[in-house]
C-alpha cells in the first residue's frame, strides 16, 4: 500500500490468540512465545529508561530534541537472543500555555506511516502553533522503526542503483514491458533475502505492535498514549488489540482498513481506484484556474495537457532525468496533499511554455537521498510482504489489474510494481490479527479522516471505528489531504486537543466542513533553458 509521510507527515500477522502457555506441557497457543518475549524485553526496557543525549544528526535537529536508544528482540520468542537497538527522539512537556502551568501528562509517542518513514523529526512539531497546546502537556516522542534509520536499517539493493532516471511509466503497459517489471520484482525479492538474510521474516507489524509496547516502557509509561498516521494506524490498532491494558488513549489519523480479507493486497486495489478519483479532483481544481495555468478548462483538457507533457518527456527526459515514472511520481503527491496542487500546475504550465525548471526540480531524483529512500522503500516492501498472504502467480495480478486500469489508469500499475516483489518473497507468510475490541476493552479512541483520502480510503476508517467499540470518527468532508491531524482544519484540530487533553470524544461521530481548497498562484517566469538544436 503505497503511502507518504504524512504531513503531521499504510500488514499483520501470526497470533490469534494471546493466552498465556497452559499448565502441564500443553502446546502454547500461537503467538504465546512471542507475547511472553514481549512482557520480558518491556520489563528490561523499564529498569533501564532510555539514556536521551544529543542526537547522532546534530546537524540537523535542534539541541531541544534529545536522542537516545531502546533495545528490542529481533525475534520476541527468543527474547535473550540477538538485540536491535531503536533510535527515539524527545522534546520534553514545555508546561507553559500562555504563561500558565500546564500539568504534564505524560508522553506521546506518534508514528507517521509508511511502512519505512521516520519518526525521529516528529518532536519538532510542537513548534507549529497548532500543537502548542498538546506540547505544553506532552513529551512529543518520536522514533524510528526497526528497520529504518539508524534502527537496524534494512537494504535491498545498492543506494547507488536506486530510484535512477529517467524511467518509463505507460498507463497500459506491453506483455513486453509486464515480463521486464516481473523479473525486476523477483530480482528485488532476491536482494532482500540475500542483504538481510534470516532476519528478513522478523521485520512485520506485529513486532512493530511489540517495539511500541517496549518503548512504552522504555519511557516509563504505564500506558501508552499514541497517535498513528497511515500505516501508523494499523499497527496502532495492532497494539490495542494486543495490549488493551496498556492503552491510555490513541489516535488513528488516515485509517488503513484492518479487515484481515484486505491487508495487503485488496488494500492496495481499493488505493489505486482511490486514486483515481483524487486525480480526477485535481484536474477539476486546474481547469477551474484555467486563466492562471493555461492547461484547459475542462478536467479532460487538463489530462490532454498531461498526457502530451507525458509524451514529450518519453522521448526527451526533461534535464535529462526526468521522464514519465519520475513525471508519475511527482504527480502522484498531488493525490496525496492539496497544497502541492499549485506547484505541479505550474511546473506542468511551465514546462508547456518551454521551461522545463520547476518541473525538473519537483521530479528529479536527489542522489543525497539516495541511502534514505532505498532503506524506505526496503522496509515498505519487507513489511507488507511478510504481513499477510498475497497471490504468488503473477495471472493474478494481471487479470485484476488490467481489469481496474480500464476505469483506473492513472496509479493502477504503478502501484503493482511497488508491491509485485511480494509475489515472489522468499520469507514466511503471515496470517493477519482480526483487529477488534469490543466494549469496554479499550478507553475511548479518536479516529480522524478525509472522506476524499486515497492513501487510505474512507472505507477503512469506517471499519476501524466498527471494530472499536468505544471510538469516535471524526470526519472531514469532501477533501482528500491525507493525514489531517493538526493541518488548517480548526475543528478537526479542535477534537483532536480536546481529546488529546481531557480524554473525551465527541460522542461516536462527529463531522467537520473541508478545507478551503489551495489558491492558485501565478509563480514568477523563469527563464527558459536553451534546448538542444535536433
């Protein structure tokens, strides 16, 4: 399930059951190992705290944020065998609101997505006005996932290599081209397994549920108080399902649907027709500023201008890294956030009079990142491949996709070359944990989203809040930022401070007006490049 850092920036498996090993020899349930394995890590976590000091990237955190380091298992069931250690930041409760004391309540922890991204920079946020609030009474509590970072970072193949252009991305893609991207995905599920070896089946959301119960203590919280965005809220929702006692409160921000007939593979289905839709309120948005853009003033002529930017990079990649997969890319953000929307109009408007600047410096690969992304995009894969059974015989993939590409073209296959390593993966399968609580088992919980989102479509925030007696869905209507939680909405930040600072919810559903869509702006005339005479 393809999914970006959510602006604040989308797996399971094994146990059914958490009963304790019986008495006599019996034979554990499955999952008791790994739950026992938990409850002997959290309990070393306890004793030991977490030693915060100046963080290793000092260049680029401020000294407010202290870093330090929390050792989980790598395999639960053998809980004294080999150790990762997890990289965690923290700005401590500043307790002031306005000049008066606030009482701290605690710390908490918030995991922005992926499966990949790094939660080390969220303390930062208490800088923003909107958060004021929420970090006068918490530690903001960040950290990064096993796997990524500094977090025993997983590989698959060499940075150098990674993420090159320019790349071909076609809507309906060739028999030719189909037989290409499989043996690009085998090859990529070979890596995986070859640079990371048996430890490649250890990296999956249940543990990534068991690490935030460590950390939990680890920080010396009795329960745990976490706020997850996109695949934040599924393993965030494993969590609660698994430790219900440790739950103080929680917040899911874009909810994936947790159905265990979803993860992962018709997740990602309903994501690209998602897509389409949000693609579709683009175009609408640029062809009602057909006056500033230039690009139609129609959706359709707007997809004209698209499709012959397309064209034209196909066969001269824009500053020579650029062409229609990294065009794709760029594109795709905008289904994800409003607020890149002028910025991909004018880089297409642009690019259409002859300068090719704004949309080369919006789609380029940056090789400084290269480490970054490719260590990304290893943990996204390793995740969701080891969550949950996916088909393994690629006529699978096909039929359904070229199925769905007929009315969803725009992210459909794209979306399958993300995923299609998976078909091939060489570590075990997964069952998913029916994710569920029912009343009373958990204190109130607070789930937030866009009724427009495609990351993660609305779908699953209604199942979400089905299988969570006791939570509240708060929606924002006709909009589709992913990841809603403190952006420019002041009722949807309104529920989620009332929550985050009191505990109470507004009742089982509760619904906010959109957000004033992003306003068009004519940016300065850049000088056009000298092209290259044919």
């Amino acid at each position: 399930m393809r999914t970006a850092v959510v602006h604040t920036a989308a797996g399971s498996l094994l146990l059914t059951t958490l009963a304790v090993a019986p008495a006599g020899g019996a034979t554990a349930a499955p999952g008791a190992a790994e739950l026992r394995g938990t409850a002997v890590a959290a309990a070393r976590a306890a004793a030991g705290g977490i030693a915060f000091g100046p963080c290793p990237d000092a260049r680029d955190l401020p000294g407010t944020v202290k870093c330090g380091t929390v050792a989980v298992p790598l395999d639960y069931a053998r809980p004294d065998g080999k150790q990762i250690e997890l990289t965690v930041s923290r700005v401590r409760a500043t307790q002031q609101d306005g000049g008066l004391a606030v009482p701290r309540q605690g710390a908490l922890v918030h995991n922005p997505g992926g499966p990949g991204s790094d939660g080390t920079y969220f303390p930062l946020i208490g800088l923003l006005p909107e958060w004021k609030r929420i970090a006068a009474a918490y530690d903001l509590v960040g950290y990064a996932p096993r796997g990524v970072g500094r977090s025993a970072p997983l590989s698959c193949q060499d940075p150098k290599t990674f993420a090159q252009g320019p790349t071909q991305a076609p809507t309906h893609p060739s028999p030719a081209y189909k037989r290409e991207r499989v043996a690009r995905a085998k090859a990529y599920a070979r890596g995986c397994a070859e640079r990371a070896g048996d430890s490649l089946r250890h990296y999956h959301s249940l543990n990534n549920a068991r690490d935030l119960d460590v950390l939990r203590a680890a920080l010396g919280e009795p329960r745990l108080t976490f706020m997850g965005a996109s695949y934040g809220t599924y393993f965030g929702a494993l969590y609660a399902t698994m430790f219900p006692a440790h739950v103080r409160r929680m917040v899911f921000d874009s909810a994936v649907n947790p159905d265990p007939a979803q993860v992962w593979y018709r997740n990602n289905l309903d994501q690209s027709a998602a897509f389409e839709d949000r693609w579709a309120d683009f175009r609408t948005w640029v062809a009602r500023h057909d006056d500033v853009y230039g690009l139609g003033d129609t959706p359709r002529e707007v997809q004209r201008s698209y499709e012959a930017v397309k064209a034209r990079l196909a066969k001269e990649p824009a500053g020579g890294t650029v062409g229609p997969g990294q065009l794709q890319g760029a594109f795709l953000q905008a289904g994800y956030y409003d607020d890149h929307w002028p910025h991909r109009a004018h880089a297409l408007s642009a690019y259409l009079r002859g300068d090719p600047g704004p949309l080369v410096e919006q789609a380029q690969a940056h090789p400084e990142a290269a480490v970054e992304t490719e260590n990304a995009r290893a943990v996204y894969v390793a995740v969701e491949c080891n969550d949950a059974p996916w088909p393994t015989d690629w006529a699978v993939w096909d039929r359904d996709n070229t199925r769905l590409a007929r009315r969803a073209p725009f992210e459909t296959w794209d979306n399958v070359w993300a995923n299609l390593p998976c078909a091939f993966w060489p570590a075990p399968r997964q069952q998913p944990l029916d994710v569920r609580a029912g009343t009373g088992a958990l204190p109130p919980t607070l789930v937030l989203a866009a009724e427009r989102d495609a990351a993660t479509p609305y779908e699953g925030a209604l199942e979400l809040h089905r299988r969570l007696a006791g939570s509240a869905l708060v929606t924002e209507r006709d909009t589709g930022t992913h990841g809603i939680a403190g952006g420019p909405n002041a009722c949807v930040n309104g529920h989620l401070e009332e929550y985050l600072l009191t505990g109470r919810v507004p009742g089982r559903r509760a619904s906010c007006a959109p957000r004033p869509e992003p306003a068009p702006r004519a940016e300065p005339e850049r000088r056009a490049e000298p092209r290259p005479a044919a």
